[in-house]
C-alpha cells in the first residue's frame, strides 16, 4: 500500500487522529510521518524493522523533549545501582537492563507516563464474558450472605444507619424463611 501523503513510498505506519470525537486514519510511509505528524522519530526507519522497543524508546523521548522546561536545561541522570543503566539508555533502547530499573526509575518513569496516558495504571478493557474470581464467588452467594457482607461493610465505614437497615432485612428474610420451611 503507498502513503496516503507523497504516493510514493510503501506505508508502513497507520496514524489514528481522533479530533472533537472524528475519528481519521491514514496510511504513511516513514518520512511523511516524521514531517507530518508530532510522531518523531530521530531517524526514519529506512532498512529496518520497527519494533516496539523503537517505538517506545521514541515515544519517551520525544515526551522527554516537548516536556523539558527550558532548552538546555539539565536534568540528573538516574541510574539503576545493580545494572548500571542510565534513564537516558533506557530512553535510547526502549527496554530496562534489569528488574531492578524498574524502581531505580520509578519517579521518572512514574511521570512519564502520566504524562503520556495521564495515569501510570493502565486499566484496560475486559473481553467478553469476563468473571473475575471475586464476582464468581458473589454470584454463588445466596441473597442473605449478601447481605451479610454488605452489613460487614457498613459497620466498617461507620454508615450506622444503613447497617441497620440491612440488619433489619436480614431478620426478615430469616423469618420468612422459618415460615416457608
């Protein structure tokens, strides 16, 4: 497929912009995607595979740059005490030298993210018919042990009233059910 920009070279990258909620998608070759979009990468990928260590040691980079203060201005270099790698290598290479990088670089990398996803958590999506092991065991429950870990939770966060008021449910549905048997 060409790029949707110069129709010259093959497109290797799709670019997704999603403005006032109008979804657009085109097809780019590495050069118009350099020149056209804030997707920078130092050197096109002529000859190369992109990976997603290329592309995540890009994306951090370029995220690192637009959210300097001042050009020039210095930041500490971090280094991880076990491997030796610094921020910037990881920046570079796009993966860490060891586990322990990943709390040598915590802060940092921390504000990175939040900068770029605007949390350090991802939560993402559930696929279809996902039960978590927590909402297995409660669907089990019969409605009074339901109620039961709802009046625990009550008492807990101090809601006196509401516990009460579920207390005095869970007193009915006993009674009613010495009635049925």
């Amino acid at each position: 497929m060409l790029c949707d920009r110069c129709q010259i070279r093959d497109a290797k990258i799709l670019y997704t912009e999603i403005i006032n909620g109008v979804k657009t998608e085109q097809h780019l070759c590495e050069e118009c995607a350099t020149d056209y979009t804030s997707f920078q990468m130092e050197k096109p990928l002529l000859n190369s595979d992109m990976t997603l260590n290329s592309l995540l040691s890009n994306l951090l980079g370029a995220y690192q740059t637009s959210s300097a203060k001042r050009p020039g201005e210095g930041r500490q270099t971090i280094v991880c005490e076990r491997c030796k790698t610094s921020y910037d290598d990881f920046l570079q290479r796009g993966r860490f030298g060891c586990a322990q990088c990943y709390r040598s670089f915590h802060k940092e990398l921390g504000k990175t993210l939040r900068g770029i996803q605007g949390a350090e958590a991802h939560t993402g999506k559930r696929p279809k018919g996902f039960v978590s092991a927590t909402d297995g065991l409660l669907k089990d429950l019969t409605k009074e042990e339901k109620l039961t870990l709802e009046l625990q939770k009550a008492i807990e966060n101090e809601e006196y009233e509401e516990a009460a008021r579920l207390r005095d449910l869970i007193k009915e549905l006993k009674k009613e059910e010495t009635n049925n048997a």
